[in-house]
C-alpha cells in the first residue's frame, strides 16, 4: 500500500492512496499523519481501494502532492548512522544515536521549490525516514519494528554556516520548508528484508549512493532509542541518517549554488526532485 497527503486546494490537502503513478483515491482523513492516527486506519484503505475501479482514481495533473505528514508532532532525525558517512566527516563510530529534532515547518512537498533565506552553505543530505504507526513507549526493538507505519523518502537540506556556529547543529536544520519528504509512504508488507538504496543527485549527478544494510542503527533500534526518553506517536517521523556524499565532505567543500536541483531516489517508494532557491535577506 502507498499512501500520500496530495494538495486539493491552495491550503487543504486529503491522504489518498496510490491507484496508479499519477492517480489517487482521497480517503477520509486531512493527511497521511491523520488517517494513521485512527486504529482502524489500514482496513478504511484497504476497503477503499478495494472498492475502487480502474476510473475512480483522481488524476491529479500537476501532480501537486504535499509533504507526507504535513502536521508531524515529532520530526527527528539521526546524524552519522551510515559508516562512510561516518569516516568522511572524521569521526568514530558511535555508541549511541546522535539525534536533532525539526518542527514541522520544515517539511515541504515532493516537488516543491526550496528556498533559503540567509546561508551560503546549503547541503544536501538524501535519507530513509521512518513514520511511526503507533504510540511508543520505552519499547524495546519487536514492539518498534511493529509499529513502523512505513517508509518515505527525505532530504535533510542543511545550512552548514548555520550548523557549525555552535556545537548545537539545531539551528542548521531547521529552516523552514527546505525538508523535502514523500512521495508517498510505502507500508512494510510492500518492502522485502533487504533494506533500501538511497541515492543522491545534484543537477543529475550522482553524488551519494548507500545501502540502509550499513546503517549503525537501523529503523527498529532507532525507534526503541527514541521512545525510551519521548513518546512517539502515528504519524511522528524519524530521519535515519545520509549516507556518504555530502557537499561538506568533499575536497573542496561544494554547496548548492541558486537554482540548483536536488533529487533524492530509493527504489520501490520514489523520488524527490526539488529546485534550490538561495536568498540572501537584506538584513543580516
């Protein structure tokens, strides 16, 4: 099942679930993260798309779709969890997660256009993100792996002058709307064991490429992590980490420069394809 929170007005949005690549059936929910916080959820949609025939999709000819859980309670996300990326940024593997938070501001669609107002170091980082399908509590890895709702794809766009200003990174990950996440979220029985592949493009060039095998936390671990300290609750996301690749990494440093466009792919869910918009404000 594929589910996806698709815009139906300049600002409502419906989940929906996937018919086909360019159709989706509405279910009665204002998003994805509100439709996983009713129980019985998995069996509306499964009646609903059964009930469907090969017309009732909606074709959604802009393809205008939303950020996946535009209303995320929890946004959190793990650095340094894959060993490359790791190594690239001169640092040990680690004991325990290192985890940030974002609001849900910071999430954007898809498709849309990332603008950034005030850095002159724009990362890109192509990630695996987690959403949560149920209420954890200090649970241990089974019960986290249970209640993983799905997977999605992300790209935790960072602003590197911002981050390394203090030893906090906060405040580098958190500008508003420039956290590309969807397309959709593909629900565990549609995915094999074997992990996922991110890649990541810059102007089509491929610049990360990993394999979730490698993750030093995986999902599960990450979730139990998580709930052992704050609960986590449907429709809460958890980035799990980029893989090596990142502009901060490479010799010389490279960024994004205005206008450059940023692709994040993991077969068997989607791809994200979203034009950089750098402004500088007025003030500083």
């Amino acid at each position: 099942m594929k589910l996806a929170t698709v815009r139906t007005g300049p600002a409502t949005t419906t989940a929906a679930i996937q018919l086909r690549s360019d159709a989706y059936l509405p279910l009665p929910a204002d998003d994805v993260g509100a439709l996983l916080g009713d129980p019985g959820w998995r069996a509306k949609a499964e009646e609903a798309l059964a009930a469907a025939t090969d017309s009732a999709g909606v074709t959604y000819a802009s393809a205008d779709v939303a950020p996946l859980l535009p209303q995320a309670g929890k946004v959190i996300c793990c650095g340094l969890n894959y060993g490359d990326h790791i190594q690239e940024m001169g640092r040990e593997l680690p004991e325990y997660p290192t985890l940030f938070a974002k609001f849900a501001d910071t999430l954007a669609g898809p498709a849309d256009e990332l603008v950034v107002e005030g850095s002159s170091r724009v990362d890109w980082e192509a990630e695996l993100a987690v959403v949560v399908g149920a209420t954890l509590t200090r649970a241990n890895e089974a019960e986290a792996e249970a209640a993983i709702a799905g997977y999605t794809v992300a790209n935790d766009v960072s602003m590197r002058d911002w981050q390394n200003r203090t030893l906090q990174w906060f405040q580098g990950k958190a500008f508003d709307r420039t956290t590309p996440v969807g397309p959709v979220m593909v629900t565990p029985d549609e995915v094999d064991g074997g992990g996922f592949e991110v890649r990541g493009y810059v102007n089509g060039e491929l610049v990360q490429q990993g394999h979730t095998r490698t993750l030093v936390f995986g999902p599960a671990r990450l979730l139990s992590y998580i709930s052992q300290f704050t609960t986590l609750r449907p429709g809460d996301l958890v980035l799990t980490g980029t893989p090596g690749g990142v502009g901060m990494g490479m010799t010389p440093p490279r960024f994004l420069a205005d206008g450059d466009v940023i692709t994040t792919e993991i077969d068997g869910i989607g791809r994200l394809e979203n034009r950089v918009l750098i402004r500088q404000p007025a003030f500083h």
